[in-house]
C-alpha cells in the first residue's frame, strides 16, 4: 500500500512540474479602437467561406516552428485555441466583417449578390525571432450571373520575435492583411464589373 501511495506521488510530482499549456488565437482581443472603427459604406459583402485548408505539417494541436538552421521544432506547450484551419476561417470573416461590412451568408440571409470564397493556405511558417510567412491561394466566384471568378495568390509576412505570443500577433497581422486584400478585391468586383488585378 505504502508503495502504491509513494508512487503516486511520485507521478503527481512529474505532473506538476510540466509547465501548462498555453493557447493562443489567430482572433484579436476586441479593444476599444476596433469596436469604434466602422466597415466600409454601402450594401453589406454576402460571403460564402468555404473550409479553409491548411499544410498538414501545421495541421495539429502543437505548433510547428522554423529554427534558424532550418530544422522544424513542435512545441507541445503552445498551441492554436481551435484547430489552425478554422481559426484561420474566423479571423478573415470577423476581418472581412469589421472592414468591409461582410455577412456570413452560410449563417445570415443576406443580399441576393455575393461571393463563394475558397482559401487554401500553402503555407504557414513560424520563425523564430524573424518572421511569420503566410501564403495561401484564394478565389472567388460571384452568386449572381453573369458568373465572375477571381483567382490570387498573397503573401504575406510579418516580422515576429522569439517568444511564442509575438509569433501569435504576427500571424495575426498577416491573417489580417488576407483579409483586406481579398475585401478590396471583392468591394472593386461589387462596384464594377471589371475584375481587378491581383
């Protein structure tokens, strides 16, 4: 009996000494300079948002980070608060939403025009004390006919520090920035009907 007890302990000892996991999300805090901040004019955006795909080599709770030598450490402390596909789904709509006064057309009714969005993320690096990259291929194809499609690719990159929140907030920047690439887009395809350049 003594000896079940002292291993017990011992083994809640080991657990205790693993630092706890921390989680981390591609959506900003909501602050009081972006609720004040108002989307852009005019009729609301319908988007339609597919399911983002993501590299699989990210595609796990843990992440992946890019050291300087090139070889790929997990960190099994740090870790996305949802899956890295839908946490990058969330962070372009609320984006899309704050900036260019979109609707989720998969959840709301909105007007009868709109866009089938399709983002697959090609790649999505974290390097330690230099960057975060993301690239990802992007189209959108209108609701109402006649049918328009626009293909793009963006890349994107962020100076990030080496601890892992700055990594956070430098993805987080990046995320944002697809998303107002692809809302200036969609906003020029709504108000014209040339499609623009990517």
């Amino acid at each position: 009996m003594r000896a079940w007890i002292a291993a017990s302990l011992i083994a809640m000892a080991g657990c205790a000494s693993q630092p706890p996991v921390r989680f981390h999300s591609l959506l900003p805090a909501v602050s009081s300079a972006s609720a004040a901040s108002a989307p852009t004019a005019g009729a609301p955006l319908a988007v339609e948002l597919g399911p983002v795909t993501v590299p699989a080599a990210v595609d796990q709770p843990q992440w992946v980070l890019r050291a300087s030598d090139d070889s790929l450490r997990v960190l099994e402390g740090e870790r996305w608060v949802a899956p890295l596909r839908d946490e990058v789904r969330a962070a372009v709509m609320a984006r899309l939403a704050e900036r260019f006064n979109a609707v989720d057309a998969r959840t709301r009714p909105g007007p009868a025009s709109g866009w089938r969005l399709r983002i697959e993320v090609q790649r999505f690096e974290s390097m330690l004390g230099r960057e975060a990259w993301i690239e990802a291929a992007w189209s959108a194809t209108s609701v109402a006919t006649p049918v328009r499609t626009l293909a793009c690719t963006s890349r994107l990159h962020e100076t990030a520090g080496s601890d892992p929140p700055s990594i956070a907030a430098a993805h987080r920047r990046a995320v944002q920035r697809l998303a107002d690439q692809i809302g200036e887009r969609l906003k020029a395809m709504d108000q014209s009907a040339a499609v623009p350049a990517c």
